[in-house]
C-alpha cells in the first residue's frame, strides 16, 4: 500500500507552507529569520561550550526547517466534523480542549495532531482551529452570521468523495493522495472577494474583528503558519532589526534554563485588500486584516502539576500587571520575578514531578541488562541513583489559551461588544464534541502514556517485575 499518512502530513505541510509563501511573502521573511537565529544560536552553543540544554532533535537544520503548525477558524458543526474527517487522513486527531472565552473571545478550540511519537518524530505538524460559539453573539449578529455560514462551502466535491474513498477503502492510491492534497489546499486558500457586503462585514467587526474573519469568505484561510526556533529572543530581536512589524512581545513562560511549555511571537497581520459584495452584484473596494506569521519555541511537557503551578503564577502575573498598570518591558520583568517560584532545573522537574519524561538505560544500564543481575521490584529513583536509568524531558505538543488570546489580540484588536458576556461563559467541551462527532484527546494522558511506554522498555529489558 502506497498510502502512509505520515508522508501525507509532510507533502500537505509543505504544499501550504509554499501556498502561503505566494500569498504572503513577509512570512519568507521571517523562515530566513528563523534560520539566522537558530544558525546563530547552534554557532554560539559549539564555540561556548554552554552548558545549555539544546535538544538534539532541534539543532538538526534539515528538521528544523519544517514547519509546526499552522490556525484556521471555522463556522459550523459541518466544517469542524468534515476538517476532522480531512486531517485523519493525515494521521492529525483532536488533542486538547481550548476555551477561549477566558480571553475574551466568543470561540473554543482544538489541535489536530499526529499522537504518538514515531509520527511526531516524523512530522509533527499540527494545524490549531477554532470554531465559533453562535450562543456568545448577540442575536442581530448570530443571524447574520448563520445567514452567511449556511452559504458557503469550504470543500470541492472531489476532497468530499475523496474522505468518502478514504474511510470506506482505508487508503488512497498516489493519484488520490495527489488530488487529495491538491483539492486540500483550496479549503485553506485565501479568497479576496468577500461573501458579504461591506455594511455586514462592519456589523460582524464591530462585536469582534474574528467574527467577521470567519463568516465573511468562502474559504477558511490558513491564518498564519509558524516555523519553530531555538531562539526566540533572538528571533524577535531579528524580526525588529530588519524592521518587521514585531508583536510588542513574547507570550508563555520567560526565558529560562529549562525551556517549558511554549512561546510564541509573531509579526503583526497585514491590511490586505478585499471587494465587498454590493447589492446590484458588484463589488467594492475595502481591506481586512487577517493573516499573520508567527515563531514558537517549543519546551517541556508539564504535568497537571507543573501546568498547574504554570497558571497560578501566569494569573499572578497578569493581576497584579494590571494593579500596576505594567505592559511591554515592565511586564515581562514582573513575569520574570514571579516565575523565579517555577524549579528550573532538570533534576527538580523530574523530582517534583513537574514535567514529563522519557526514561531510557544508560551503558550501564544495558551491561547490567545483559548479566542479568537485577531481578524483583526496584524504584525509579534507585535507578537513576544507580546511574542505570536516565531521562530526557518530553516536548510540549500543544498550545496554551491565554498565549492564543495575545497572540489574536496582536492581530485583530480586541474589541467585543458582549465581552461581559463572552468573559462569564462556561467551557463547554461537550457542545465542541458534539460539533468534531468525537471526543478530544486529553493531552495530559498522552504524555502520560509515553512516559509510562518509556519505562515499561527499561523494565522488560532489565528483566524487573515492576519498577
Ligand atoms: C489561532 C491562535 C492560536 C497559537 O499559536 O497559539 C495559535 C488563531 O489566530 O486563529 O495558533
Ligand atoms: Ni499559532
């Protein structure tokens, strides 16, 4: 069989990633950018001899340079239910439940991404999408907008019957496969020509510049796609050298010895052209401004206990910011101080049990394996004291709300007419089941379990009853 949704994943990523260089050529920029950085960033870690923890994985240029994710927003339960069907194929599921209400927008979300580790190693391209909560719109503008939604279709027929082949076959043959990516592609392609006239664009903006983003085109756009790096700071110091319209600053975590989690920065969207439909079928010239490119550096996975910690201290933060009165600089120094309480070493990650790992046997570990000389019930830390076990932290895969809501207040602007509305909403997990036709992965139990499969290898090849 031809069919290996591994190297589908790859071939869609990169077919974007060209699709959206055409559309948007700052976001060539900002990959030569990246590339510097990261360039930079290797070359000082070999002539330092730093102790810095760089993983292995991410100093390789040629994986470096594949992108890592990518955002649409969609309308319907349709669109959510057929985009799910249409990333199965590429080995991309629901991980992770993203209420967006927190930050103020009438939205939750998912990330389609590939779950284990041989197919995140391969290509772990993940595509974050949004959908809109009709229920946290006012009703003149929920109409309007249901009005504009039940129009348009995003898919060709031919990827429809192309998911049909998918799933009732169990593969696709390399012609499908080509067509399949080709016709993929339209759904994410940018269209000038609006579906609604400039009148109900101005509506949909004024309750919040995302609800016309979504309901105003007949396609849903790729809004930004995001190369990861090694170096963010630099990347962002980059990006204002060569007079990139920068983010004013970086969101997550600081810098710190232990990278955790994620941070993300991105250059500002673009005002673009767009014609608006007019009543007598012609169309009128306006702009909107959508479509952005972002960098991240990716960290470590944290536990529920870790990511607990993580958001007491962000929420901390953002409190007293606002007591303070602090933005830019001043911000990010008052989130230093404050993150000084989150351990920064490996040991006391692991220890604390903060963040997740994957365990493996040193030299030792694999001398002692051989000889058989260990036998019965031993602890991990006995293990590692030992000197036969060691551990290398697992990545972050995901995303973070509050990250997402900076980086879409960056681009939009935040007005709302109904944020009170939006701010007092409950997540509901369900209604976005309901809507996907599945449930969401819970992000935790992956990490969970590829720690736990790292261990149970240690443990069969050591030969113990339990570790
Ligand atoms: C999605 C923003 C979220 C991220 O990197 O946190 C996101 C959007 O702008 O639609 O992509
Ligand atoms: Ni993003």
């Amino acid at each position: 069989m031809d069919w290996d949704q591994n190297d589908m994943r790859s071939r869609f990523c990169h077919a974007l990633s060209d699709m959206y260089k055409s559309e948007v050529p700052l976001y060539r920029d900002l990959i030569d950018v990246v590339w510097e950085a990261d360039g930079k960033a290797i070359q000082d870690n070999q002539t330092n001899g730093s102790p810095k923890l760089i993983n292995p994985d991410d100093v390789l240029p040629l994986r470096h340079r594949v992108e890592r994710h990518g955002a649409i927003r969609l309308g319907t339960a349709h669109e959510l239910a057929t985009i799910r069907r249409m990333f199965a194929v590429m080995g991309m599921y629901p991980v992770g439940y993203y209420d967006l209400s927190l930050a103020g927008f009438p939205m939750h979300a998912t990330a389609f991404r590939p779950k284990t580790q041989e197919a995140l190693d391969k290509n772990p391209f993940r595509v974050f999408t949004t959908v809109l909560r009709m229920e946290l719109l006012t009703e003149k503008t929920r109409a309007l907008a249901q009005k504009a939604l039940e129009q348009r279709i995003i898919f060709t027929p031919r990827l429809m019957g192309l998911l049909d082949i998918a799933e009732s076959q169990g593969y696709l043959t390399p012609e499908q496969c080509t067509d399949f990516i080709t016709n993929g592609l339209e759904t994410f392609r940018w269209h000038s020509k609006a579906t609604v006239t400039h009148d109900e664009y101005h509506q949909l903006k004024a309750e919040h510049p995302l609800i016309a983003d979504i309901v105003s085109f007949p396609s849903s756009h790729i809004n930004h796609l995001t190369p990861r790096t090694i170096d963010i700071d630099f990347v962002q110091q980059l990006m204002l050298d060569h007079g990139m319209p920068a983010k004013e600053r970086i969101e997550g975590p600081p810098k710190r010895t232990c990278p955790i989690l994620l941070r993300q920065t991105s250059f500002k969207a673009l005002e673009e052209t767009v014609y608006f439909r007019d009543l007598s079928g012609s169309y009128v010239k306006g702009s909107h401004t959508a479509r952005f490119g972002e960098v991240e550096q990716r960290g470590y996975a944290l536990t529920r206990e870790g990511r607990q910690l993580y958001d007491q201290i962000l929420d901390r933060v953002n409190v007293d910011s606002v007591k303070m009165g602090l933005n830019g600089s001043d911000y990010d120094k008052l989130l230093e101080d404050h993150f000084k309480e989150f351990p920064d070493s490996l040991s006391k990650l692991h220890d604390l049990k903060l963040a997740y790992f994957s365990y493996r046997l040193t030299s030792l570990g694999e001398q002692l394996a051989h000889e058989v000389m260990l036998k019965g019930e031993v602890s991990i830390q006995d293990l590692l004291a030992k000197g036969i076990l060691s551990y290398e932290p697992l990545t972050y895969e995901d995303f973070l709300p509050l990250s997402a809501g900076g980086i879409f207040n960056s681009n939009l602007g935040s007005i709302s007419l109904s944020k009170d509305l939006i701010r007092s909403a409950d997540p509901d997990l369900d209604g976005f089941q309901r809507f996907l036709g599945t449930y969401v992965a819970d992000e935790f139990h992956l990490y969970a379990e590829m720690q736990q499969v790292s261990l149970e290898l240690c443990r069969q090849t050591l030969g113990l009853r339990s570790i």
